[in-house]
C-alpha cells in the first residue's frame, strides 16, 4: 500500500463564475476519493502577473493529503482542469477557466519531464504564496530554505495585487 503524501496545490480562475470554477476544482479533488481535503485557504482576487492584458484572477490554496504519486496525481488534476473546460492557452499565462498546480509535494524536490516540484515560479508569486501562507506559512521551500512567509515577505508589490475576496 502507498504512504499518504502531504501536498499543497494553488487554484485559480479569471474566466466565467472564477469562484465557482475554483470551488468545483477544489471538490472535484476528492471526488475520486484519491485525494482528502485536509485544509483551504481563503479566496484572494489577484492581479495577473506576466501575461497583464486579461481579467484579474480568483486564487486560493489547498492541502490534501494522497496516495498518488506526483505524475498519477498531475494527470488528475489535468484531468479536472479539461473536465472544467480548460483549453490549452496560445498565451502563455493567459486566461484559464481553471487551473490546478503543485506547489509542494511532501518535502521532495522532483524535475522530470512531466512534473517539476516546488514549482519553478511558486516564490516569486503572491498569488501563490499568499494563500499557501493561510494555511501553513511555515512550510520549508525544500531548494530555497526558507519558509512561504519569509518568501512572501521579500517580495516587493510590482503589480501583484492580492486582495481578500
């Protein structure tokens, strides 16, 4: 039998009901019954970062706890991301009806082809770290060394606003 895995995944949407589109990704997590909610962060409303020419976002945070091995539980949340009616983007960064990312996987450090965790960007995004930080700001980037509150405290405000929702 697999151990169960502690993993933090970030949630977002800037298209259509961009609440319900993250609350109906958040359930569709355990739906399969792979997967627990163990505890969510609050909703933020986030400005787009990179890609800027589109709708803010609704962003928030989960932890779960799974029995499903990084690349098996990618390809479920890739699954819950088409069932939602995700598209793949032209824009890199554009606009996503919903979209589900590993942040922490355990305390692993993982760079595959397929899955590459903490994720490469999680540090330097507020609308990231932000909501991780409601659940657990002490939480240790296994590369960085240093806790999702210490991250979130370095960054300067360049345009990523992050309001409660």
């Amino acid at each position: 039998m697999n151990r169960e895995h502690i993993v933090y995944i970030s949630v977002g949407s800037n298209i259509g009901d961009k609440l319900d589109n993250c609350r109906s990704g958040i359930e569709a997590l355990t739906r399969s019954g792979e997967n627990l909610l163990e505890t969510a962060s609050g909703f933020y409303r986030t400005e787009p970062v990179d890609f800027k020419d589109q709708d803010w976002f609704v962003n928030a945070a989960v932890k779960i706890t799974t029995r499903l091995d990084p690349l098996p539980l990618l390809r479920e949340l890739q699954s819950i991301q088409l069932s939602a009616g995700r598209k793949k983007n032209s824009v890199r960064f554009g606009p996503r009806i919903l979209d589900l990312d590993i942040i922490f996987f355990d305390d692993r450090i993982i760079n595959t082809p397929d899955v590459t965790v903490p994720h490469p960007r999680m540090h330097k995004r507020r609308f990231v770290l932000q909501p991780i930080c409601d659940i657990d700001p002490g939480i240790i980037h296994p590369v960085i060394k240093k806790n999702v509150q210490d991250l979130l405290n370095s960054l300067d405000d360049d345009g990523q606003g992050v309001l409660v929702y």
